[in-house]
C-alpha cells in the first residue's frame, strides 16, 4: 500500500488545485491508496473558517484519510491541542517560519509539552524558508528532543540542502535515548525546481545509511508538487537498489506504525 505524508489541503477560494477533490483525482490516478492531510494554516484562511474543523468535515468517514491539525501562534496553544486530539487527529503540522513562530521559544516550548501529553506527532518544515534563520534552526530540535523526549517528531525535507547533515546529526544524537524521530523525504529530489530542498538519490541513501530506512517517511507537499513531480518521486524511490521491503516501508509501512502506534 502507498501510504503518503505531507498533503495540504485547502478550501477552493484558497487554492483551488489544493482542494480534497483535487487530490482525489491525483492520487486516483498514480496509484496512491491513502495520505496524511495537513489542515490548512490559520493565516491561509485568516479567520473565514476554522481550519481543523474544515479538515474534520471534509476527510470524515474516509479510512484513507488521516488529519494533522495546525496550530494558531497568536492563539494559547495548550487548548488548541486538546482541540486537536479531541478530533482523533494523530498529528500537528508545523511551519516555524511561514507561521513565524520560534521553535523553541515559551509558546512553542507550551505547544510541545502539550503534544506530548496527548500523544501527538509533530511535522516540522525544516528548511530555508524566507525568516530569520535563527528562529527555526534546525540544530534546535535536538533542544525539542531532550526537553520532550516522549514527542515524535518528522523533520520535513530533512532540513533541505542547506541542513540536512545537522537534521541527521540530530535524529543520530537521539537515537540511543529512544526518541521516536523521522526523515520526511519531501521534496527532496528535484534538483531544478527544489533546489533549496534537494536531495536526490544519493541524499536520500546518505539518510539511509545514518539512520536507516526505518526512519525515512515520503511525503508529497502536495499542492506545491503537483502530478508530473510526484510521478517522478515515485519512480525514483521505486527504483532505488534496496530491498522491496525497504522500498515499501519508506512509501507507507513507517507512516503507518507512527500514526496507528498508541
């Protein structure tokens, strides 16, 4: 089954190409079976719908749809957790500099403490992104990793050209204490049109060889890669000299055990 991560889903007067019916028909037609949603960030639908009920509403009853929440930076982020959880979403998207939040300040220190209680997993953009890097270093999140131990984590494009090596040296630095952190491989190996986040073939073995394929989960950051890109992703990871096994537990077997554990 390919179980894919990293799916943004928005209201049609938001992006029409990002719509759930949109991804339906994507999906439908490259052989995609199920996908974790990310509702839509707060500052995306500026206060026209909330956007954790909107995602509830338009996945509920679909088994192959899995919902993240986001969180609100200019709201308390302990009750928008509970909010979350209470909706059985397993997991928060989070996007330091496009929501211009720092990563581990007192908000976001609250919003983990929180997660962790509830069980939630925490999605990280990692990666240049246009702010002041200094608020989402990604050599931060081994301070996450000691402070919330019990917090699973996915690191998003691993940290993209620029940081990869340091998002590794952090899931490395916490493997021995039995943090629960991942390599998402999104957007990762396109070296024209992703060239702040690529990767490529030999990145993505080099995450391999770190901290084994056990912790690689593929994601699609639809809308942003669209049909043709995501096609090319599959066919490169599907080619991959690894065993089957390996191929398979990258594009859906690791997602599945971090969003069904506990």
């Amino acid at each position: 089954m390919v179980f894919v991560n990293h799916v943004h889903l928005m209201p049609a007067w938001v992006r029409e190409d990002a719509t759930p019916a949109a991804f339906d028909r994507l999906a439908d037609g490259l052989g995609i079976d199920a996908a974790v949603c990310f509702a839509p960030f707060s500052y995306q639908t500026a206060g026209r719908v909330d956007p954790i009920r909107w995602l509830a509403d338009e996945i509920a009853g679909r088994a192959d749809r899995v919902g993240y929440g986001t969180l609100d930076p200019a709201r308390d982020p302990v009750d928008q957790v509970a909010a979350i959880a209470d909706l059985g979403f397993p997991g928060i998207k989070l996007h330091p500099p496009a929501q211009h939040f720092h990563i581990f300040d007192d908000w976001s220190r609250r919003a983990y403490a929180a997660m962790e209680k509830r069980g939630l997993i925490a999605d990280f953009h990692l990666g240049v992104h246009w702010h002041r890097l200094r608020d989402y270093d990604p050599l931060l999140c081994d301070e996450i990793a000691h402070a919330f131990p019990g917090l699973r984590m996915v690191f998003e494009h691993v940290g993209g050209w620029h940081y990869y090596r340091q998002v590794l040296a952090v899931i490395v630095n916490n493997q021995g204490r039995g943090n629960h952190l991942y390599a998402g491989i999104a957007s990762v190996l396109d070296r024209e049109n992703q060239r702040y986040w690529y990767l490529g073939a030999e990145g993505v073995e080099d995450c391999r060889w770190q901290i084994g394929y056990e912790r690689l989960i593929y994601g699609l950051d639809f809308p942003y890669n669209q049909r043709e890109a995501i096609a090319r992703d599959l066919a490169v990871l599907r080619g991959l000299p690894w065993p089957e096994a390996e191929r398979d537990a990258v594009l859906g077997g690791n997602l599945s055990r971090l969003v069904r554990r506990g």
